[in-house]
C-alpha cells in the first residue's frame, strides 16, 4: 500500500478544502491552505498524494454539486475569481489561502490519470468520458455533504466514497467507508509540530465547536463555567484553520459537551493531534472513538475525570495511545485497505458502464434537479 499513487481532485466550485497549485507537496503547507476543514489530510502526510483542483465541466454529472446545497449555487461559482469570505454571507470565514480556487485550477483532459492507482474526487469532479479510457486506475468520488449518490457508484465511477469510519473493509467496488477526514492517529501531531516548529503545550480544554451554537465562537458557554472554574483554560475554535489546529494541539483534552450531536470528525482531528477526547458516546455517531474510560454523561463526571487524569500522567498516556490507535484504525488503515481491495477487483475484472447504467444516472440526475427545486421553494417560503 506504501507504493500506491493517488490523486484527491475537487472543481473549482467547491466551498471548503485547499487551495494551492498542484506542484505543492508539503503536508503542512497543503493543509494550512484549507478554506474551512482538515479533510483528507492523511492523503499528503502518510500516503505523498497529488492534489488538482479542476476548472467546472458542464458534463450534467459534475454539476451535481448543483443539488447538494442548491441555495448556495450562485456563490459557489464565485468561488472561481473569489475567496470564500468575500462572497456575500461568508464574510466571518477566514480561509487558509489568499487566492481564490480558480488561480490554480486545470483542465481535466490536460492530466494522465493513468500515472495514478487511485483517483478520489471531491463531488464529481470528473466526466463520465474523461474517466472511462483508464482501465487500470481506480475512481471514486464523495459528495461533499454525503446526501446524494451514495448508496451505489454511479456516472462511471468505481466506488462511492460514504464518510463513515465504521471498521468495515471493502472487499468490492461499490459503497465503501472512508471517512471526509482521512488521517492516521499521528497525521496532524506531526504536521503541526513541523509547521509550528515545536512541542504542543499540552494544556488546557479545547471546546468541540457543536458544544454552543454561536458562531463564530467567542464566548465560554455557561455549561462549560465549571471547567474554568476548576482553573481549566477553555480554547475555543478559531475561523483560521492554522489557528484553530494551534489551540488543538496544545490543548491537553478535547471536550464536547452539550449541543447537537456530530458525526465524529472533529474527535478523529483532536485525537490526532494529540488531546485526549472526551465526550458523551451518544452524541456522536463514531461511537467508537469514545472509549469507555472516557465516555462521560454530566459534568462532574467530566471534573472527576480530569482530575484523575492530572494526577495520573501514565494514565493519561495510556488513553491517548489506545484512541490514537482506534483512529489510525478506523480512519486510516481500514479505508486505505478498502480502496486497495476495489483497485485490484477492478484491475482482474474489467468493468463496462452499460447504456442502461447511464440512462439511469441521468434519471437520477433529473430526479435530484427537481429535489432541489422543492428545496429551494420550500426555504423561498419560510423565509419570505
């Protein structure tokens, strides 16, 4: 698996992930480009992907990204010539790079994608025609939002991509789980200990961002008042990506607590990068993440439990290890298996995309069309 050559591909119509030309290869400098999230930042620190953002085709399937949050679509095409946070409505975001997504964007016909094993891209970033002469790469694609096109691959691609770090190994091309933030347990220590040039502090709380629902997060919530009143530091998520990671790494623990419940990527970034994560478990669908020793309900327990864990650094070590292990498991190890198992039934077993698939595709295509117009009526609705 060490020698396989892959390619992370995303338009330039896409509102989150990096923004840096093709020739960079630095991890650090990839992910600190980020307009928002971490994502699949494993792909440049552990397995020396090539990253493209490509120029928008008007092939109907690459313009799925229409469908999944229609409302925005508009704004999103601005995203070409414009950074996120000068788009109107996103002016509290603080995106890693300076350039908009078009300065660096290519043509898709101008790549050889059979140099690579593995190709993923971010919604569908490739026809349907560019994709089917290379017989011997394999093509997945993830919907940003995981709403759309899951449940099977479609448009000619080998897998679809469904988010989940479940623990289950793809034996075949189709659905197969890899989640949106791919990493291993030590992907983001490592990176951020290069790009900061240091050790992490290792102190204080890093609050979950879904713990309060304001955004941006300025102020300490009422339920989390206790910590500091136990003298816990609270570090709250910051906009800048490079700066949120810093208070992530520094921090000593990782709490969510209160609010809605999440899917679990933000517990798979802190552990990463070192804070011991604690949470209750049925907040969070990666239940298995919050191993038991750190599945907490209320707050004392959470007050007894660091407290115990201060006066207990081998203990303290010995639980981060085991979730730094779950982590590289479920969210690295297992999803990368996955996509080698898919590569090599593709490789012994060629695959035609039929006419019969492709009218298919396009009804579904035209049925998503027409969802998103209700979609769009219904908040034109409850918004007049």
């Amino acid at each position: 698996m060490k020698n396989l050559k892959i390619a992370l591909v995303k338009q330039d119509v896409y509102q989150d992930l990096y923004v840096c030309p093709s020739s960079e290869k630095d991890a650090g400098a990839i992910l600190m480009s980020s307009q928002m999230r971490v994502g699949p930042v494993g792909l440049f620190s552990d397995c020396h992907c090539d990253f493209y953002i490509v120029k928008e085709e008007m092939a109907p399937e690459t313009r799925i990204y229409r469908y999944v949050i229609p409302h925005k679509t508009k704004m999103l095409r601005l995203l070409k010539t414009q950074t996120l946070n000068s788009i109107p409505g996103h002016s509290g975001y603080c995106p890693g790079s300076e350039h908009p997504n078009g300065d660096f964007s290519v043509d898709c016909r101008e790549i050889n994608w059979g140099n690579y094993d593995i190709v993923i891209s971010i919604n569908v970033s490739l026809p349907t025609e560019v994709i089917r002469p290379y017989k011997s790469t394999l093509f997945a694609y993830m919907i940003g939002e995981a709403n759309m096109a899951v449940s099977k691959p479609r448009f000619g691609y080998d897998v679809s991509l469904n988010q989940m770090a479940r623990g289950i190994v793809g034996k075949h091309c189709g659905e197969v789980d890899f989640p949106y933030t791919f990493l291993n347990g030590y992907s983001l220590q490592n990176i951020m200990k290069s790009v900061l040039k240091r050790d992490s502090k290792k102190e204080g709380v890093f609050m979950e961002i879904n713990s309060t629902t304001e955004r941006p997060v300025r102020h300490v919530p009422e339920h989390f008042k206790p910590l500091e009143d136990a003298g816990y530091k609270i570090l709250l998520h910051h906009q800048s990506i490079k700066e949120n990671l810093t208070r992530l790494y520094d921090s000593k623990y990782f709490i969510k607590y209160g609010g809605r419940c999440i899917r679990g990527n933000s517990v798979a970034e802190a552990v990463s990068a070192g804070s011991l994560a604690i949470m209750n478990s049925d907040e969070v669908i990666h239940k298995e993440l919050i191993i038991e020793e750190c599945d907490v309900k209320s707050m004392d327990d959470i007050l007894r439990l660091l407290k115990e864990l201060d006066a207990d650094e081998q203990k303290y070590q010995t639980l981060l290890l085991k979730q730094k292990q779950l982590v590289s498991d479920l969210f690295f190890e297992k999803p990368l298996m996955s996509l080698v198992n898919c590569l090599n039934e593709k490789r012994e077993q060629e695959k035609v995309y039929t006419r019969a698939e492709r009218l298919d595709d396009l009804i579904y295509l035209s049925l998503m069309a027409l969802k998103a117009k209700l979609k769009l009526v219904k908040r034109w609705i409850t918004h007049r």
